[in-house]
C-alpha cells in the first residue's frame, strides 16, 4: 500500500473527507491539526469520542516521514491500525504480540518510508534498536512527528501510571525539531501540570476542550440490592446492547458475570488476576461481536476504542471524579444516546477511606486520594444537576443539562438539620464507643439491654428521637459518614466517632438537608438509549445493515466497528442512498471503504420490500 506521503500535500480537510469521510471538523480540531502540521508541539485535553487521533493521524499525513505514536495497549494499537488500513493509510505497530518475522517485516517498511504512522508501545521505542533505527531516519528528517496517547499515564498519582512514560521525556534532546502531541480524555489542573513537566512540554501549546459528554445519561442510585438493579436497567434500557460494568475486587467481576449469564444476559469477565490468554480472548470478543456485557475491573478500559458502548455501570464507588469521568467516558463514543449508571451506598466510602488509610502510600498521597473521594462524594450526593456538578470539578461552567436523573427527576429533600444534630450529640453522649444501630436505639427511646447495661437511658439524648422511624434514623447516618462529619473506626468493632466537620452544624453555624428515597415511578419511564438512536431509523434496514457489517468484519478479521460505525449505518439507514455518489455524502465514509463497501451497501438498501 503506498504510503500518503507520496502524494502532493493535501490540506486538512481533503484529507479529513477523502481518508476519514468527514466534511467538517469538529471543536479544536482544525485548530490542534495545523499547529501540529506546521511543526508546533502540543498538549491536547479532549474527551473520550471527541476525536483526539484526528488531531495526529491527519498531520501525520500531511508532513512528510513516518509518524510515531506511543500508545500503552496492545489492542488499542491493533485496532487503530485496522482502522487506517480500512482507510486507506499505511499504518503498522510493533509490540511483544508478534511474532519476529512480523516485527522485522515492520522494521523494514519503516526504514523505506513505506509507513505513514507506526504505533508503539513505550518500552518498545526506548529499545535500543528501535532507537537507533529512528535517529538514521530523523537524521534524514523522516520523522513526521511523536504522539503520545493516553498521556495521563505519566502521572503517578494515578491509577493508569506507566512508569516506562516517564522516559519519554528523552525524545525533545534525542530528535529536536520533531514535533510531539501528548493526547489524554481526562487531566484535572494538577495533573496537566505534570504532564507537561515530566514531558517536557511546558512551552507547548495546550488545547482544552469542553469536558462535556451531552449524550450521556448520568443516573446514580441507592444500593438496594444491586445485582437486580443492575439487572432491570440493563433489561429495561440496553437489552441486546454493550455495554461496561465496573465492579472493585476481581471476585465481583467473576460473580456477577456468571449472574448476568444465568440471567440470560451475555457477559464477560475481565481482571489483572486472569491468565493473560483469557483476559486478550475476552477482549477481543467484547471489540468484535455486538451486544455483549464485561464486567470489569478498572484494569479494563483505557484505550477503548469501540464506539458503540452503550452504555457504563459501576456496581462500587469510582476512586474519584477523574476516574469516573474516564471511565463513564467508554460509553457513547459514536456521539450517540448513552448512560453512565451507578449504585452506590455509604458503605462504599467506608470501604474507600478504610482503602486509603490502610495503603502504604505516603502521607502526601493519602491526603490528596481523600481529597479526590471527598469531591466524588460530592457528586453522588448532590441533589443539583450533576453534569454541571461534574464539569465545575474540571472548571467548566453552563446550565442545568435536563439529561441526569436530577434533571429529569428533581430529588426529594428534607430538612434534616435539627434530626442531624441530634444523631452527633447522640454520638457524642455515648462515648463515640458504638455503631450506629446502638445509637439510634438511645435516640428512639428503645430499652435494650445493651442500653441498660451502659446506662445510656439516662444520658441526654435518650428519646430525644422517637418520632424518626429506625430506617430513616439509619439512612441518615448513612448520610453524615458519607459526608465525612462522622467517621468509622474499624479498630473498634465500627464505632462511630465526630470529626471536626460536625462542628458547625453542632453549633447552628450549618444546615442539613437529606436526600428522600425517590417514590415509585409514577410518570412514563424516560426513553431508552435505542428509542432515542433508533428515532426515525427503519428498523429493518439497520439491523439488515448491522448483520452485513459483522459478517464482513468476520471475514476481515476486524472490530465490526472498523468497517463502519453505528452512526454511519444509522445515517445511511435515515437517508437510503440509491447510488455511489448519494453515498458518498455520508458522514464516516472515505474514498477507500466507499470503493470497498459502497457496492454491497447499495445492494443492501435495494433488498428492502
């Protein structure tokens, strides 16, 4: 396949329609592809689906030599490279999957210049062969120029930290002059700092795009028995559909798998502590076939490329904000209707905060890991829209978005102040020795024994709370540890004890409301995910043209979103184009796969009675 560079220098946007099939670019895009173009270093912060390769496959097509692209993922490579090839572009990768005379028939093509773009993983680059292979090709000015993706990896206050990152700073003193794009979906203040520090890229130009994921549904729940939860949401809006479900320990991501297999619903498992023949073939079922569930650790995800993610579940509590946004940002990748769904109790922060202060983690390091739970408490406990809750942590503001569930269903409150109160004096006089279910006994006025025994009948607080019921009393203490004005000590059979946050609600200096348990739905259920994409589409040609898609993919041993993505096969199905050049107007489809797939497409479209 020759390579594009042979060609006369397009410009951006013949490439962006002819290669990829777009008319227009979208955001930043334009901006981000000709500084990068014109030899300019950036820093790229754009949300998941928002098209951060665009921002270097189509420089590296328009600058001459072979582009290098550092990606940590063997399948995010693989299927990027797939991708380009659909397109029409030489592109390779090089990784510990092949087998020796794949990786030197690679090797060969980059040396001729028969590549436009060659995927790396970063211990491979910082090789002392490849290494001396791209300082002959940079010495003859054949590299187009370095991207980094998933550059969050440099951060070692995250989860996704790749410690080989870090050595990527010796590409600006090795190749001077090259270009170099560091592309990540998520990055609070802190961490772009550190990115661009440990990079060497703080004179580059940074690009923040809007955090903002429109076509995600936020809908966070109480736990009240989550497996079935989980169960009537999948049912109800996503059957048939793929989706995500994040669980915390490597056994609920097994067991709940086989659950939702015994439920009729196909799942898989995927954990750090599975064989790694397993974990690559689970993977690659999940890219390549259609409908299917994984239940996950965070150990699955980055990288992601499978559009049609419709939609993200975590059964356990995200370990921050960041962490949920990157991972809620897998679904929807299309641009089409999605939903990021997750239950969650207090327990679930009793649980992190135990994790935190248990971990061998400097000091530094727990303050900030409390610090990141704190603002993901605050997010699950708001009762305000929670997309503008979500973008003001990443310093974006705008109006309430009417597609969370605050939105669409306004929470119930209650002025719990005075009850609140009483709960932490109910503590305090106590002792802070007991667990809540002691408590709430002493403030309902209740004669156990155990009150007997500690003569807690006679404190102050004994009865002062008769007319709350047991559940509501439970619930909100619940709420108070969730907010972190009471805290558990484990040490002591989960005593509870008052932190320094209970001191102005004590002293009337602060108020507290509570979120009620919503009433049963009264009002039609909000449309599902596939009512909205489906909206208008004839049925029966999309599902026609889905079925032709996988069966192509399967005979080109590719995702079946690399031949086309849903959004294509929706819009051809909207607009049933009767020939080549009504097809061509499509968005998604370039000069290669309409020369490949417009005549079967056609003919599928004719089929129809």
């Amino acid at each position: 396949m020759p390579a594009m560079t042979a060609h006369a220098s397009p410009s951006p946007l013949h490439v962006l329609e002819h290669v990829f099939g777009y008319t227009a670019f979208r955001g930043e895009q334009q901006a981000i592809v000709e500084h990068v173009a014109a030899g300019g270093d950036a820093l790229v912060l754009m949300p998941t689906g928002g098209g951060k390769s665009l921002c270097y496959q189509i420089p590296a097509l328009l600058r001459p030599g072979t582009a290098v692209v550092v990606s940590p993922l063997i399948a995010l490579m693989q299927d990027q490279v797939s991708a380009l090839q659909e397109a029409g572009v030489a592109a390779a990768y090089l990784n510990s999957s092949q087998a020796a005379d794949e990786s030197i028939t690679v090797e060969r093509d980059l040396v001729a210049g028969r590549l436009d773009l060659l995927y790396v993983a970063p211990e491979r680059l910082l090789t002392g062969r490849l290494l001396a292979t791209l300082d002959r090709l940079h010495e003859a000015g054949r590299i187009a120029l370095f991207a980094i993706d998933e550059a969050h990896c440099v951060s070692q206050w995250g989860h996704d930290f790749r410690p080989e990152y870090l050595q990527l700073s010796v590409l600006p003193e090795r190749y001077p002059g090259v270009p170099r794009v560091a592309l990540t979906a998520t990055a609070d203040a802190e961490t772009r700092e550190e990115i661009a520090q440990r990079l060497g890229l703080t004179a580059a130009r940074r690009f923040i795009s809007s955090f903002d994921r429109p076509n995600i549904r936020y809908r966070m729940v109480d736990k009240d028995n989550p497996r079935n939860q989980l169960l009537a949401f999948i049912r109800d809006d996503h059957a048939g559909e793929a989706g995500i479900v994040y669980c915390l320990s490597r056994r609920k991501v097994e067991e709940t798998a086989a659950w939702l297999e015994e439920q009729g619903i196909r799942a898989l498992a995927y954990h750090a502590g599975m064989p790694q023949e397993v974990r690559a073939a689970n993977q690659s079922r999940f890219l390549r076939e259609d409908g299917l569930v994984m239940c996950a650790t965070i150990a699955f995800g980055m990288g992601i490329d499978k559009p049609d993610v419709r939609f993200v579940a975590h059964l356990d509590l995200p370990r921050s904000i960041e962490g949920y946004y990157q991972e809620t940002g897998r679904a929807g990748r299309d641009g089409l209707a999605s939903q990021a769904w997750m239950a969650w109790g207090a327990q679930d922060i009793v649980q992190q905060r135990r994790m935190i202060d248990e971990s061998e983690g400097s000091e530094d390091f727990k303050r900030r890991a409390r610090a990141r739970l704190d603002a993901l408490v605050g997010l699950v406990e708001t009762t305000a829209c929670r997309r503008q809750h979500l973008l003001a942590h990443f310093g974006e503001t705008g109006a309430a978005c009417g597609n969370c569930d605050n939105c669409l269903e306004p929470p119930r409150t209650w002025d719990a102040t005075d009850a609140a109160r009483k709960a932490l004096s109910g503590v305090f006089r106590t002792g802070q020795r007991f667990g809540a279910g002691h408590v709430i006994d002493v403030l309902r006025g209740e004669l156990t024994d155990k009150v007997r025994d500690w003569e807690h009948d006679k404190v102050s607080t004994f009865g002062i709370g008769a007319e709350v019921d047991e559940k509501t009393w439970r619930t909100l203490f619940r709420q108070l540890v969730a907010r972190g004005l009471l805290a558990v000590d484990h040490d002591r059979h989960n005593a509870l004890t008052l932190t320094d946050l209970a001191r102005p609600l004590l002293r009337g200096e602060a108020d507290f409301a509570l979120r009620l348990a919503p009433e049963k739905r009264r009002t039609k259920r909000a449309r599902s995910s596939r009512m909205e994409i489906l909206d208008g589409v004839p049925l029966t040609l999309f599902d026609r043209l889905r079925a032709w898609r996988a069966a192509t993919a399967r005979e080109r041993n590719v995702p079946a979103y690399v031949i086309f993505h849903d959004a294509t096969l929706r819009e051809i199905a909207l607009a049933r184009p009767t020939s080549i050049i009504e097809l061509a107007r499509v968005s998604g489809i370039g000069d290669r796969k309409l020369e490949a797939y417009g005549d079967a497409i056609i003919a599928e479209i004719q089929r129809e009675v």
